[in-house]
C-alpha cells in the first residue's frame, strides 16, 4: 500500500511543483540533510485515520512553537538536527554485511549521539519516541567519553596499543604501520558485525529523525503562512478564505492585497467561467495545491477547510514542455484528455482539474469537446473543475462564475485591473460566458485605435464580412 | 628560529606561491615541524587538489605533507584513507568535494598525509571556523597554483609568500616579479577617517566629494566606467578625493587616471590586494606619476621563501639571489632547502 502511494507521488511529483509546490518546498524550513531525501518521497496519504493523526500531532507542534517556554529548546533542536547527516548508505551497507570505513562509522557514532541528546530534549513533548541507541554508542565510544569523535580506539585491543606504542618510537616504520592497520581491518569488522544487529533500529531512528524534522518545518509553516488544519469528510468539501500563498506574498511584496474566496463543491463537474484576469487558472491551481497538501499530511492555504480525500489527482493545463517534446498544445491537450478519461474508467473517487479545455481550436468543435467532457464526468460523477470561455456548454452541471469587473468601474488604461475586479465565485445558471475581454485589453493600455476597430467590428461577429464591407464603402 | 615566533601572532596564515613548484610544501613542512615543538593546536588544510603524490599540473614529483601528533588536519575523504597515521576523526563536512566530503582529524602520532581542502574560499573560511571551535590557535592553509585569492585578508591574516627558479631563472625577471608582487601585498591601508567611512560598504564604486559627502556612482563595476553613457561619471572624479572600488581594479582604469590632471589629489582605494588585477608595467608608471592606491585590509606578510631549484632541473645561486631579493623586497628571504641559515 505504502509503495503504491509513493509511485502516485513520484508521477505526480512534477504536477505538484508546477501547481506551485516548489514554493511551498522552499518555505519548508528543514534543518538536517537527511530530510531531504524524505521530502522528496513524501507519501500521498489516501488513508483517513493516518491523516488524521498527522494532521494532530502538527497541531500539537503548532502549539509546542507557539509557547515561548519552549523557544530555547527549539534553538537546540534545529541545532542537533542539522548536524544529521543522510546516512542511510552507510546503515544499509552494515545490514548488508559490509565492513564500514571510519568516517561511517563517525558518522553513525555522531548520529545515535545526536539521537539520544533529541530523545532527553523532546521528552516532555510527547510528540514521537525515537528507538534506544545507547548500545550502538557503546560499540563505537569504548572511552565513554560522549565526544562526538571517532577512530579505532586503543581501547580495542591490547594488542593495537602495544603496537601503536612501539610505532610512535619508530617514526616512519612503514612494515609497523602495515601491521596496525591490519589490526584496524580486524576491528572495523567486529564493528560492522556488531552494529548490524542493531542497524533496523538504526534505521528506524533515521526515519523517526526526519519525520520529527520535517514535522517541525511543517508546524513553523503553517504559522509563517497562516495555514489552517484541514478536517477530513466523506463527499463535501469546502474552503473559506482559501488563498494561494505564492500568489498571496507576491501581492504583498507590491503593497497589495489578495481576495480569498469561499468555495463549495461536492463529487460532481464544475464548469467556472468568468472575465479574462479574473482568477479563474489561480482557483483551479490553489484547489489542486490544497488537495495535494492535504494529502501529504499539510495544513492547507485557508482560514477553514474541509476535504474530502481522493485516490488521485489529475491535471490538464498549459504546459510548456509540450513543444519540447514536438507535440502542438492542441495534441498534448488531446493526450491529456485521454489519459483523464481512461483514468475514470477504473477509479471514479480521483480529481480532476481542465484549464481552458479544447482552448487552442475553433469554437464550434471546441464547444462539443467541453460538452462532451462534461457528459463523460458527470455519468460517472468525478470531482473535478473545468474553466471556459466559451459560450452555450448546455449540459446541465454546477456552473461558477467569477463575479467579473465591479460596477460602476471606469474602463481606461489607468484604472487598477486588480481593484476593479471581485474574485468571488457566484452561483450562475445561464449558458452564456460575460464578455468583457475588450474592456479588459483597454485596461491593460492596449492601442486606442485597435480597441476602436475591435468594438466596431464586434457589431458584425454574427452577420458577415459581405456586410462589413458594404459598410466600409 | 626565523619566523615562526611571528605567525604565532595571527589566528591563520596562508602559504602562497609565486609559481608552482616554488617550494610551497617545503615550507609548509618546516613550519609544521618547528610548530610541533611549541605548545599551541595548529589545523592544516589546503585549497582545492593540492598535496598529490604527483604534482596535478607540470606531473613533478611533489613532498607530502608530515602533520605531527595533536595537530588536526582537513582533507577528503579519499587522502583521508591514505594517510599514514592514525587520527581520530572530529568533523565530517556536509558538503562535498570532487574528491569526498571533508574529514578533519585529530593526529595521533606523526605521519603523512596528503592534503585536498575546501575548492572555494566560503568553505575555508568555514574550516578555520570550525578549526578555532575545536581549540586551534592558528589555521596555517597550503595555497595553490594561481589561487592568491585565498590569502585574502578575508580568509586569513597573514601569509607567507614562496618564491623561487620554477617561476624563472632569469635572476632579473624573478626578483621583479616577486618585488611586484610583494608590494601589491604591502599597499598600505588606507586612513582610519576613510576607513570608517568605507567599511560598511558591500558592492559598487563610490566616491567621497571634496565637500566630504559619500556618493554612490551608478554602475557595477569599473568596466562599465568607460561605456560612453557613463562619462559623466568619470568627470565627477575630478571633484572626488577618494574613488572606492569594491571589486576588481583593472589597468584601463589606472591608465586613464595616470594621464589625468586631478591624479595627485585622488586617492583609489580597494578592499585588498588580490583585488588589484592590473600589470606591473601599468602599476610602476601610476605610482611615478605620484598615483595613491590604498587598501581597506591588508594581509601581514611575514616571510619570503626561496628554491633555489627549478622542475626542469636548473639551481640558482642560493646565497646571491636570496641577497639580491632581500635587498628589494627589504624583507628576509629564506631557502626553503635550508631555513634554518
């Protein structure tokens, strides 16, 4: 089960990032090297009970953070834990019998030193138990000194020092030399040998590390962002003040301000439709993003949120790597829409979000293609968000419009696009998309003269060009 | 014992070549030995893949370096393995090297070891750190092959200078060379009002009025000086007593200042030596000319080493050369064959 989630996560990876997850990434404040590796392989959790208990244990963090008691205990935290180093390599080759060269064996040594400091300092916490290392310690610290320093102690055997003794009269006896460091040879493997009894420890205590660091990041994120805990349904979900984060602080940086909006919607299609610049990509971005970080085991971008979990998440939008690849947008959209459908074919409790679909062809086949896209899901009823511009979709399903361009809005090159537009999302039950993209290009400055041209021309869209030009005569 | 007194002065010291093969390790080794004999914890390391068996460049038999006990070192993994001595590992660096992560050990008895530090001059600096965290006194770092940068005062605060027949036999050329160089590295430090003025400045080139007042000319660096859109920038130095430079000084532009009027009341600072790239022809008619060049921070020289053999096989006259250097540089200069005379 878990290796099957994880081969969802390592498909979806790049959906993930291109949803703006890598900003999200970059906010998560990890301190060791081995939580890399996790973050990377982070499992998309399907399971509700799972979920839940994560999504606790990070409100219990939150309020472990939030109390100032604990400020200089999370110091040393973030202290200790970046000194641990990804050293799984090393575990794995002891579990596998190998001999481990001194520096592993620092390493480890510095490791299960590190592990057991946490374990005293995150006692109290009562967040998470980390396995007892104290015998790998004693293997590798035969001083007992506690120093975070390794090398084949004389302590090892009588016979090194006796050797080493005579050596260091005898500078530069290479045949000397060559005898200590069989004698070395002998003991690293002692060493392994006996650490590999205690290597699945070891390795659990790698996991636990990294769990407990990534969990740390994870609370300090959801205070940074303002990230709220997601409650976990059967069918509904719904956001209140949902917000996109990336977007959000980018506003912020140029002195504005984002509108969150509400959002409401069960296990069926929604079509959204709205002006041009009226947020309608940015909705369908930051639904796909909380869904994912939720299923990661995130607080997700809003002031409430209820989810609803699915198997899987799928996304058809705009991407560039297509030419790339010599596919035109048309025919990478076509291969996408393939894909979702052969998908609902087997699971219909997965999400699926079309930006703009069938956006790049005419619109009399355009509109069938939607039409038909919408018929396909609402029979099986997927949950899944569909954005358009065109007009007469005339199968019945939930229909969203973005509220558009606030009245009394004087339309000039100088007006703020921004200000004049409500993002929120209303109920609509008409067929017919609005139609503001002219007062729209001549907000964003566009040329007088071709603004003039296009709304002369727009009285003769449904008559013919025979017309038109009888009346350019 | 020439010398040694005197780097025990300073928290870290580079040793730099004029050339390779300059008899850089040589000296290394000496200073390490007589330093063995005194109660302080030294820390080694080196910049880049320096401390081969063979020498990476010219493919010359190269010494290896002897690290006595109690003294730590910091090398990669890879030499860590070869070293001829027992040591005790203390850090393992997170980063990595073209050859492994870092190791810096701790000796237990006295033995060889080649050394491979850090490539760049952010992570040195971050070995020096870490060295003074685990008791070091002094940082002695082993420089490379056209790598003077590393005994920028920002990295270490004195250096040794190893000159010698690798870079010529030609007892002219040398000594001029090393003269050269050995003045870039004794400009003298600019005036502690100006200093106070200028510390605080991180890139960009800058002016102070003669009206005293700090300004901050538009471009980023001195290349930029001469784009015909920017001539009004060279004119505000003729009202300028001091041009600041953070980055790299050029020839063009001493050229330039040399021919003009106000050179005798402007003064042209830079943050230190390895920051001046310009050659010693263009340096030699800028200061004739009464041209004042100054440096925010500047690097102790101690001492000027001297092989008298070059790679090719050919052996200067210890005794003459060392004399005739001496006298220009009027600093001692040592043969690294023979410290001791």
């Amino acid at each position: 089960m878990k290796n099957n989630n994880s081969k969802i996560l390592t498909l979806k990876k790049s959906d993930f990032i291109k949803l703006g997850g890598s900003y999200i990434m970059e906010q998560l404040d990890v301190k060791s090297a081995l939580a890399n590796y996790y973050i990377n392989n982070l499992p998309f959790i399907v399971d509700c009970s799972t979920l839940k208990k994560e999504f606790n244990i990070t409100e219990r963090t939150i309020e472990l953070l939030k109390d100032k008691n604990n400020s200089a205990t999370f110091i040393k935290i973030a202290g200790l834990l970046s000194h641990v180093l990804d050293i799984r390599e090393s575990i794995n080759n002891i579990q596998n019998g190998l001999v481990a060269d001194d520096v592993e064996l620092f390493n480890i040594k510095c490791t299960a030193l590190i592990v057991e400091e946490l374990s005293t300092l995150i006692k109290d916490f009562k967040l998470i138990t980390f396995p007892n290392l104290a015998p790998v310690i004693d293997i590798l610290d035969p001083e007992k000194t506690h120093v975070p320093s390794f090398y084949i102690y004389n302590a090892y055997s009588s016979e090194l020092r006796a050797l080493r003794k005579k050596l260091s009269k005898a500078e530069n006896d290479s045949d000397l030399f060559q005898e200590t460091i069989e004698i070395e040879d002998k003991i690293r493997k002692e060493l392994s040998a006996k650490l590999k009894a205690h290597s699945t420890n070891l390795q659990l205590a790698l996991d636990r590390v990294a769990y407990f660091d990534i969990l740390v990041a994870k609370a300090s994120l959801a205070i940074k962002l303002n990230l709220c805990k997601p409650v976990i349904s059967y069918i509904k979900t719904s956001y209140t003040n949902l917000f996109n984060p990336e977007i959000k602080e980018l506003l912020k940086q140029r002195n504005k301000t984002y509108q969150p909006i509400d959002i409401k919607f069960e296990k069926s299609p929604n079509l959204i439709t709205g002006i041009n610049m009226g947020g309608k990509s940015v909705v369908l971005t930051t639904l796909a993003l909380s869904q994912y970080l939720c299923q990661f085991g995130f607080y997700v971008p809003a002031s409430k949120a209820q989810i609803a979990l699915v198997d899987n998440i799928m996304l058809c939008m705009e991407d560039k790597q297509n030419y790339l690849e010599g596919l035109s947008s048309f025919a990478a959209e076509m291969k996408n829409v393939n894909n979702i459908i052969n998908e609902t074919k087997k699971n219909d409790n997965i999400f699926i979000f079309i930006d703009e679909l069938a956006r790049t062809t005419n619109p009399t086949e355009g509109k069938a293609i939607v039409n038909a896209m919408l018929e396909t899901l609402k029979e099986k009823n997927i949950r899944s968000f569909i954005t358009t511009h065109y007009d007469d979709i005339f199968i019945k399903c939930r229909r969203l419009r973005v509220k558009g361009l606030k009245e009394n809005t004087v339309i000039s090159a100088n007006t703020s696009i921004e200000k004049s537009i409500d993002y929120s999302l209303i109920e609509d039950n008409g067929t017919s998309s609005p139609r503001e993209a002219i007062k729209i290009a001549e907000m964003l400055g566009v040329d007088k003269g071709f603004i003039e041209k296009t709304k002369y021309l727009l009285k003769y869209n449904n008559t013919n060009n025979i017309q038109y030009e009888r009346t350019k005569k | 014992m020439p010398f040694i007194s005197k780097i025990l002065e300073y928290k870290s010291l580079s040793i730099v070549g004029l050339d390779k093969n300059t008899g850089k390790t040589v000296t290394l080794n000496y200073i390490l030995k007589e330093l063995s004999k005194r109660d302080v914890i030294v820390g080694i390391t080196s910049i880049g893949i320096d401390g081969e068996g063979l020498d990476q460049v010219t493919k010359t038999a190269k010494p290896e370096i002897i690290i006595y006990k109690d003294m730590y070192f910091t090398t990669s993994e890879k030499h860590y393995k070869s070293k001829q001595l027992v040591a005790e590992i203390y850090d393992v660096s997170s980063y990595s090297t073209a050859l492994g992560r870092l190791v810096t050990g701790l000796a237990k008895n006295t033995g060889k070891v080649l050394l491979s530090g850090p490539a760049n001059t952010s992570n040195l600096v971050k070995v020096i750190e870490n060295n003074a965290k685990l008791g070091c006194n002094l940082t002695i770092i082993d420089g490379a092959l056209s790598r003077m940068s590393l005994a920028s005062p920002s990295i270490t605060q004195a250096t040794i200078l190893a000159t010698g027949a690798a870079y010529s036999i030609n007892l002219n050329k040398l000594v001029r060379r090393t003269k050269f160089i050995c003045n870039l590295i004794k400009i003298e430090r600019v005036d502690i009002a100006t200093f106070n003025i200028l510390k605080k400045i991180g890139t960009g080139i800058w002016i102070i009025n003669k009206n005293e007042s700090l300004e901050k000319l538009n471009i980023n660096s001195v290349f930029a000086l001469f784009l015909s859109q920017n001539k009004s920038y060279l004119d505000k130095l003729k009202n300028a007593n001091v041009l600041f430079i953070s980055g790299v000084l050029n020839d063009k532009l001493l050229e330039f200042l040399r021919i003009q009027e106000y050179i005798k009341e402007l003064i042209i600072v830079v943050k230190d030596f390895t920051k001046i790239f310009v050659s010693e022809k263009v340096y030699k008619s800028f200061n004739n000319v009464g041209g004042k060049l100054r440096v925010l921070y500047n690097t102790k020289l101690i001492a000027v080493t001297f092989n008298p053999t070059s790679p090719e096989g050919y052996t200067m006259d210890s005794k003459k050369t060392r004399k005739v250097l001496s006298e220009n540089i009027n600093l001692p200069v040592y043969d690294v064959k023979d410290i001791d005379v």
